[in-house]
C-alpha cells in the first residue's frame, strides 16, 4: 500500500530535471528498516517512465553480488550473466550498457556490498569520476543501516563530493493513518500512532477492520507475530552486543531515564554505559532530550538530559511485552491485561503530548502562535513539569501547554494549575517575559475552563481540533506541482 511521499517524490522527480552539474546524479536515499524505501522507490521509478532497474545487495560473498547486480542490468538470470573479479570491472561492464541512456540504477541495501568487499566504494567512486559522471545514468543508493549510510557524507568517505542529493527518509505523519485505518475515530488513530508511529510495514500489519483492543490481542501478540519478533530482529542486525543493547532498551522502556537509572536496570557500567547509547541513538532507537528552558550557551554540558527510546513501537514493545516475552507463548492473558491496565496513560504521555507539540511547531510556522517558536519541547525539573513547551529566546516569549488524555472535560483547576507552574518553568522566574498558556484535551472543556481561557488569553484545543489541523498541516507540506502517481 503506498500512501502519502508527496514530498519524496517531488524530490525524486526533481533528480530528473538537473543538468548541472551533468544530467547524470548520485543519490542517497536512506531510512530505518520498514519506513518503505524500496516501496517509494519502486513506485516512482514505475511511474516516471524511464527505464530503470532495481538490485538489492543480499549478505553474500562480493563476487555472487556483482553477477546478480550485473544479471539485473542485463534482465537476464544470474547463471547467465558473466562474473566479474572486482567491482571495477563489474562498473566498467555496466557503464557500457547504460551510459549512453538516461535510465535509473538502483542499488538497495548498499551497505550489504561495501561490507563484503572494502574497495566497493572506491572503485564506485573511481567509476563515477572517469565513466559515469559524463553519463545520463541516475543512480540511487539505498540503505537501511542509518550510520553506515550517513558515513557515506563525511569527508572520509570515497564518495564525499560526488554525491548530488540526498534524502533521510522518516516514518509517516500522523494524518496518514487515516488512510491505513479509515473508519478508525480520531481517539483510535492516535492510540494506534501510539503503539505503531508512522512506520509503514507495521500500519499494513494491522487489521483496519477491527479495533485496535482486538489488533494487539489477536495480531501483535499472536504466536509467531512480526511484532514480537521485530525488536531482536532489528538489533541483532545492527549491532555486535546485542544482549547489552536489549538490556539498555528494557531499562529505559521500563522507565528509567537518567545514566544512573539505566546503568543500575541494566547492570552496565557507568564506564561503558555511553558507548553503548551513543549506538543507539546512532541507530535512532534512543534519543537524549533536554528541557527546551535550558539556554542554548549551557544545552552543551547541563546533566538534564533524559534517555527516551524514540521509536514508537519500541516504545510499546519494551514498555508492555518485552516484561512478559518468555510467557507470550503460553500465557499472553498477562500481557494483554497489563495493555490494557496502562495503555490510557502510555498514549497520553506518548503520542498525546508529541502530537500537541507539532500542532504548537505548526501553528508556530503558520503564524497562528502570538510569537514564532525557535524550540519547542517540554520541560522537568525538581519540583514541575510541563508537556508542552514552546520558546523564543530572543524575543523573550514563551508557551506553556498542558495534556489531558482523560476520559472527563478539563475544567478551570487544570489551567489555574498550569498558571501557577509559570515561576518554576519561565527561565530568570519569568521576569522580563511574555507567557501564553495552551491546553488539549481529549474530552474538551468545561464552561468555567472556557471562561478563564478567555480571560487570560488561553489557547484551548481539543481532539477533533488536533486531528483536524493536523492533517491540514499536511496537505499545506506537499508540493504545489503534481507529482508522479
């Protein structure tokens, strides 16, 4: 199913209308596992009505690689294809097939081919510079391993300079689920954005026909299911210490956030404890978060920073099931009860508070905010926390938002609240300052809520506002000009 990728296509559409400098381009085009790479490449390359071929690299030995990538070229299978004894050759053989024709060469899971043979990329590089570079081929390496493909950009890399675009690829917005769920309310889509995000694969391996309660007992936690395995499958692909790794992300999934916390979860030393996030995060699995209040000049070396897994679904897995792993074969009733006890408050917390601050970073954009943000996140502290934090240092301006994903109308306590945190939030206690409030509610607001937002200037936005501007917010993103279907 493809759904959305206006603006990726527009970009690879783009790639074809350059002629500088040549006609010919190298194009990154990366993203983690199941984002749908190959999906949106494919997709266009069918629709953009050049001839193109499409070569997935699998983990074999180099010489296999070259034959069934020269094979694909050809159209021919594999056995009758000729063998090459280097990349060199093998590029060589391609540029006189296709060099003199504007086609589209796709190489997919590229790391798969540089990891087999180490001078992989620099006889590319060298087939660029002398063969390719002079030629109407478009070429587009795909990846799924993020750092590798991103060490492909630095300086270091045979390929630095030669590259002429490049595309990170990110899991769907949240107003594509509409059409991976239809039918589903907006209370529905946002608990499933919740357990799933806006990764491809996993919206696809939902069931739209039946409710979301019914899709974690009967799909994501049935014996044998995707979802249970993809966690280890996605890490042992990835890393060489896996069972260190599983042990990191358990802890932060069970709560705890700070380097302390995690090293005594996780039984990792202090020492080595670094190392082992900073490949994480590397891998985009966990990020490092700070309080949006602290000044830009001490964001480099304050010890505020949280650990936060930042895959939704890793998020669920290690929060609800990875606790009950070795009994989801014969007793998935326990899983499925602590889901259930706890999901209310894990999508509020989740995928509540991270949509409330991207309608706060759009409205910002859009001009619908008494000030343009030039950060927006959250802030915590000893004794206060607040979920939705938009700030301009500059202009000395600041919002301060609240979330409420219970099942009652929020009434005037929860706002005079929220005021009150004002001192313990605005940096220099909000002297010299300009503060707005904000609440979002699930369940809407009381009368006397209404009345003392009107009286202090309060924005107040509910469920059906979120999911309405949400997903205006992502029709004004796609491209004016059409894009091939």
């Amino acid at each position: 199913m493809f759904v959305n990728r206006h603006q990726e296509l527009a970009f690879l559409s783009s790639v074809l209308e350059r002629e500088r400098p040549t006609a010919a381009q190298l194009i990154l085009l990366y993203g983690r596992r199941r984002v749908g790479k190959t999906v949106l490449l494919r997709h266009w390359a069918e629709g953009c009505g050049l001839p193109y071929t499409y070569w997935a690299a699998e983990k074999e030995p180099a010489p296999l690689q070259r034959r069934k990538l020269f094979a694909r070229v050809l159209g021919v299978e594999p056995g009758q294809a000729a063998t090459f004894d280097s990349w060199a050759n093998c590029w060589e053989a391609i540029a006189a097939l296709l060099a003199d024709r504007r086609h589209i060469l796709i190489l997919d899971e590229f790391p798969y081919a540089a990891e087999a043979d180490p001078a992989m990329l620099s006889s590319l590089q060298h087939a660029w510079d002398q063969r390719f570079k002079a030629s109407q081929l478009v070429i587009i390496l795909c990846g799924s391993h993020v750092h590798t493909m991103e060490t492909l950009l630095t300086c270091q890399s045979p390929l630095f300079g030669r590259l002429t675009g490049q595309w990170h690829l990110q899991p769907l917005p949240f107003a594509a689920l509409r059409e991976f769920l239809p039918g589903w309310s907006a209370e529905e889509r946002i608990a499933a954005y919740a357990v799933v995000g806006g990764v491809p694969a996993y919206l696809e391996w939902l069931d739209p026909a039946r409710s979301l309660s019914d899709n974690v007992r009967d799909v994501i936690l049935s014996p044998g299911s995707m979802f249970v395995a993809e966690p280890t499958f996605l890490l042992y692909d990835e890393v060489r210490e896996p069972r260190v790794h599983l042990a990191i992300l358990k802890a932060i999934g069970a709560g705890h956030h700070t380097l302390s916390e995690i090293a005594n979860a996780a039984l990792v030393g202090r020492t080595h404890l670094s190392a082992y996030l900073s490949r994480l995060q590397e891998l985009r699995l966990v990020e490092r978060r700070l309080p949006i209040t602290v000044p830009p000049a001490r964001r480099a070396r304050t010890r505020q920073g949280r650990y936060h897994l930042s895959d939704p679904y890793f998020r669920f897995y290690f929060r609800f099931i990875a606790p009950h792993q070795d009994e989801l074969a014969y007793r998935p009733e326990r899983a499925l009860s602590t889901i259930r006890e706890g999901l209310r408050a894990f999508v509020g917390q989740t995928a509540f508070e991270e949509l409330s601050r991207q309608w706060i970073a759009w409205q910002g954009r859009s001009g619908g905010l008494p000030f343009e943000p030039e950060g927006v996140g959250s802030h915590w502290g000893r004794r206060v926390q607040v979920d939705v934090v938009a700030i301009n240092w500059r202009q000395k301006a600041i919002l301060l938002g609240e979330c409420k994903w219970g099942a009652d109308p929020v009434g005037r306590k929860v706002l005079t609240g929220l005021v009150a945190k004002t001192s313990l939030t605005v940096p220099d206690e909000g002297q010299g300052w300009r503060v707005y409030y904000a609440l979002f509610s699930r369940a809407g607001f009381t009368r006397a809520a209404r009345d003392e937002a009107t009286t202090i200037g309060a924005i107040l936005v509910d469920l059906a506002q979120l999911d309405r501007d949400l997903g205006e917010s992502d029709a004004l993103n796609r491209p004016a000009t059409p894009t091939p279907a």
